[in-house]
C-alpha cells in the first residue's frame, strides 16, 4: 500500500474519490489494518481526511472509501446531525491533527430523513431531538415540492449541515479561508456504492 499521509485538501480528496472507485468496483485493495500500522500509529495519528456521516449500518465508512486503521477521522451519528459536541470533535480533527478536508457525508433512504419527512412523533424523547434537526430541511423543500421527495430533504439537509459546520466553528471557517482545509458535502448511494460530491468549499 502506498503511504496514505495527505498533506492537501486535493490530495485528501483523491484518495477518498479513488478509494470509493475500488469499492464501488469491488476492488478493495484494503487498507492497512496490519500488526505493523498498528505499530506505527500507536504514538500518534495523521487521518487524512475527517469524515461526518450517517450511523447507518450500510455506510461504513473505512470500506466505502476502502481506507485503514489511522486514515480517516470518523464522526457518525444516526442522520449526521450537527451540534457542540459533533463540532468539538471536528476542531479537534482540523486544529489538532491538522487533517485537510472534512467530508459530511449523507446517504440514499436514510431512516433519519424519512422519520423527518413523515412528520410522525417517533417513540422517544432524544430520537425526536435528532428527527427534530432534521426537520427545516423538510419545511425548505416543501415550499418548492409539495410531495417531499425523500432524496431532495437528504440533499438540502446535507447542505445545511454543511453550512453549519462552516458557519458555526471559527476554527473551520479560518482554515478554510487560509487554503489549509476544505470542506466536502457528498452523497453514498447504498445501492451502487457510489460517492457523489455533491458541494466543495475552499481549494481543492
Ligand atoms: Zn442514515
């Protein structure tokens, strides 16, 4: 395996693209999950690439970007909803650990976005704090399409959370106006295995 320390945000966004490729293809070279990398890694670590995404048990995210133990920064909770902590543990990754890119990643039939969009009380109180965050991305589509198409809700969630991820951590917003960090929003389709990059801001 070629070494996988990316030091830009183009470098860091090739080998996720690259890596999707292979998977999507079925050619999983794997990672580096070996006795040596855990070696190597024990004192420190260099992830190249933060990765915001869905809990969803489709969307693992070191396979879908056929990646190792050490390559990405994996933030997941169900619907990839953003708050302080979600926040705290992005700085960490870009101040801390200098990674390059910061990718949130949504995907096709998430259970999330259709609990949002049917507008039901689902049975518990924090399920309905997630389903809750969810849910002015249901109001913004329904003055476009009346009929709530479920992909579209995913869509404009995604790039509200993309914004806010921006807009609400200063430590994001500097790095990415110093060129040293860009932030990604993409779209895993569950049946293709494809990453689709769906917004890109700063230099890649
Ligand atoms: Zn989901």
């Amino acid at each position: 395996m070629p070494d996988r320390a990316a030091s830009t945000p183009s470098d860091a966004l090739r080998l996720l693209v690259e890596g999707n490729a292979r998977f999507a293809a079925d050619k999983r070279r794997m990672g580096r999950v070996d006795p040596d990398r855990r070696t190597e890694l024990e004192g420190s670590q260099s992830p190249f690439a933060t990765v915001l995404g869905c809990s969803d048990s489709r969307v693992p995210f070191e396979h879908v970007f056929d990646a190792g133990i050490g390559d990405l920064f994996a933030i997941r909770n169900a619907g990839q909803i953003v708050d302080d902590i979600v926040l705290g543990s992005i700085e960490f990754a870009v101040v801390a650990l200098g990674t390059p890119l910061v990718v949130v990643l949504r995907h096709t039939r998430c259970g999330a976005v259709a609990a949002a969009r049917s507008g039901e009380p689902v049975a518990a109180p924090h399920l309905q704090f997630l389903v809750d965050a969810i849910t002015p991305s249901v109001e913004k589509v329904r003055t476009i399409d009346a009929e709530l198409p479920q992909e579209a809700i995913g869509a404009a969630h995604l790039e509200a959370t993309l914004r806010q991820v921006i807009e609400r951590s200063g430590a994001v917003s500097d790095a990415v106006a110093e060129g040293r960090l860009a932030v990604v929003g993409a779209t895993y389709d569950l049946a293709t295995g494809e990453v689709t990059i769906d917004t890109v801001v700063g230099q890649v």
